[in-house]
C-alpha cells in the first residue's frame, strides 16, 4: 500500500463517464465503533485486515483513537470517542457502530469542495491541511446522506503511512493473515439505506452534487417475496471506480429489512453493507468460513434450480454450495455472491464478498431467496 493515489481497482483505469470531480479512487471508509481496540483485533481475525497504523493517547491524540486496517487495496479506519463531546460517542450511542465516511482521493480536495458545495452540497469540513515530518494532506468533506460523509483527500504531497498523526504498528494479530490470505481486494460498492420516499431525492443529489450518472436501477417487482420489498437504484460514478446503490423499503405484508435496519438505526439513513471484491470467492469464504465469520443460510432449495439458470461456470458447483455461495449470471458473465450477518449486535451493517466474472450487475436473481433467507432472520429477531 502507498500513500500515493491507489490502483488496486481496475474500475479506475477505464474512464466511463464525463464527471466534473476527479475522483481517483476510495481512499479509506471510517467506522465509528465503541471499541476501536477491541473492533480492530475482529476485524483483523475474522475478515484478514492488517492493523497498520494507530493515533490515540500514545501518538499524542486526547480526543479520539483510530485504527487503520488494510487489506489489498481496501482502507479501513476505526474510530472510537476518549471523551464524551468526541462526535463518534453521540454516534455509536445512537446507531452503534458504523460508517461515518466514505472518503475519496483526489487531486485537489479544494476544487472538489467548491464543485460539490456550489452545487448544493452540504459542507461537512472546509478545505483544510495537516502535516507533519512526512508531509502534508489537505482534505475537505460534505455531507450525504443521514449522518455519512464524503471526504475528499488529497495525498498527493504525503509520504508518509496514513494521515499525519498515525503511527505504524504491527501487532501479533497479523501474523494470522500472513499465515491465510482473505484476499480481500477492493471496495467494488458500497450501499446506503434511506427512507421511504426518499431513494429519488438521493438519486439526484449523486447526479447533481458528485456528477454520478444512474447505472441501474431494481423496483419492488424484482426485490420483493410474498411479504417484504425494497426498491433500489445504483449510482456511478463518472468513471465508474465505486458504485453506491441507495434502497428504500416498499410496502409489504410485513417489514422490509430495510425498515428493519432504519429502526434499529434510529430511524436515520446510513450504509447498509459494504462489498469487497475477492478474485477467488471459493478462497477467501472458505477461509472467512473458518475465521468464523457467519453468512446468511440459504433456503435449501437454492442449488436445485440455480445451475439451469447460471450454467457453466468456472469454479466447482460442489464447493459453490457447500461454502453457501450465490451464483447470479447477466448478460456479460456471471458473479459469486454472499453476504454476512450484521457484524454487530444490532441489524444493521453487514459486508458482501462479490467475485466478478464479467458481471457488472448486483445478483438480482438471487435477491428473492436471499429476502426470504433475510425474513427468516427478522423473523428470528422478533422484527418482521
Ligand atoms: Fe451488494
């Protein structure tokens, strides 16, 4: 991992698009979390990441500490509050934990505040630098949707690990992932979940705001059973380097998950499931699998009607169903999919392990079982 603009994504390289921001790629995602210490050694010992660096009373920090977390070319950072006016205290008390910031490199985060706040951005953090003996990151961010932000930062003219306050460290944790790769590589999207109504509001506001154009879009015809619904639109970036679907519940016999995870968000909008792609998704759950990391179970039907409808592919069809693998096909290839059980103890966040074989679309065949796989859950929890 450099510090320099990153290019693990192969998204990146292919400009599809006309936006006015220049956004390089995803720089880092910050968690807010109760307990960065306790939340880095899980996230390092179920999911693979390397905690690399560290800013807390140590470092010289009084207000907050943070971890980051890297894997391939994904950049987590842990937050948690050392005092109480710490904004990340109000926050893990009210949603408990989760993403706070999906940030994006660019090459002048300045240009990139005056484009999105001219046009009706709400700004989070004005143009700002931090530095220290390694350089200096200049950095701004604006609002979206429910308590998120969008970063932008520049690194253009840093060397050193992370952001000026971090120190490098390499705790024994990481000896596991030496030992068995997760092979986790990049983000490839990252999904918000906002009110009923609202799905269009927040299409706009990623076309008007970022320059984002609408790549596809899924209505309750496609996502629903019998009893619960959501619709969905997926946003692109101008040159496609990070997808953001937005859901919104649809009305059903009973809850939709995603009111489900709005109640227990106290009823503020915010990102649902993170999905980082694997280049081998036969590896990396079967060794998630046996980290211990628990996925949604499948109806036991699935893999008796799946393979008409997805034909050949390239892993073997007995592991696919014995790691509980999803298998979609598009009209450009086929994709592995599965999703994890909210990693917290309220239903909210999950992570998705995607591997694309020219799919570029989200497994809507699958989104039917999978909804009646989530109601068992819900049903389970008490909230359908
Ligand atoms: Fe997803």
């Amino acid at each position: 991992m450099t510090t320099t603009a990153k290019t693990g994504n192969p998204d990146t390289d292919t400009p599809k698009g006309h936006g006015f921001l220049e956004l390089i790629d995803v720089d880092h995602v910050e968690l807010y979390v109760g307990n960065a210490k306790q939340a880095a050694y899980y996230y390092a010992a179920a999911f693979g990441f390397n905690i690399t660096a560290y800013k807390g009373l140590e470092t010289g920090c009084r207000t907050h500490a943070s971890y980051l977390l890297e894997q391939g070319n994904i950049r987590l950072v842990l937050t948690t509050a050392l005092t109480p006016d710490h904004p990340a205290c109000k926050h893990v008390s009210l949603y408990g934990d989760g993403v706070k910031d999906i940030a994006f490199c660019v090459k002048d985060a300045l240009a990139a505040y005056e484009a999105t706040t001219s046009r009706g951005g709400n700004g989070a953090m004005e143009p700002s630098e931090a530095e220290d003996r390694y350089g200096t990151i200049r950095q701004s961010a604006i609002h979206t949707y429910g308590e998120v932000w969008h970063s932008f930062v520049d690194r253009s003219e840093y060397k050193g690990k992370f952001f000026p306050g971090f120190e490098p460290i390499d705790p024994p944790v990481n000896r596991i992932n030496r030992e068995g790769d997760c092979g986790l590589r990049f983000l490839d999207h990252a999904v918000g979940n906002v009110e009923e109504g609202k799905m269009n509001e927040w299409v706009r506001w990623y076309e008007e705001v970022m320059g984002f154009s609408m790549f596809k879009h899924f209505d309750d015809a496609d996502i629903s059973t019998e009893y619960s619904a959501l619709m969905s639109k997926v946003m692109s970036s101008g040159r496609g380097i990070i997808k953001f679907p937005i859901n919104e519940p649809a009305p059903g016999k009973k809850k939709s998950q995603i009111q489900e995870y709005l109640d227990w968000h106290n009823g503020m909008p915010g990102v649902q499931h993170l999905a980082f792609r694997t280049d081998d998704g036969i590896n990396s759950v079967g060794e998630l699998r046996r980290r211990g990391v628990e996925f949604l179970h499948l109806p036991d039907t699935y893999y008796e009607i799946i393979w008409d409808r997805v034909g050949e592919i390239k892993e073997d069809r007995a592991k696919v169903k014995e790691l509980g693998i999803l298998v979609d096909r598009d009209d450009k290839g086929y994709l592995l999919q599965i999703f994890t059980k909210p990693i917290e103890d309220r239903p909210t966040l999950f992570f998705e392990i995607i591997t694309r074989r020219g799919s570029e679309s989200f497994g809507k065949g699958n989104f039917k079982a999978l909804f009646e796989s989530l109601e068992l859950e819900q049903e389970r929890r008490g909230n359908l």
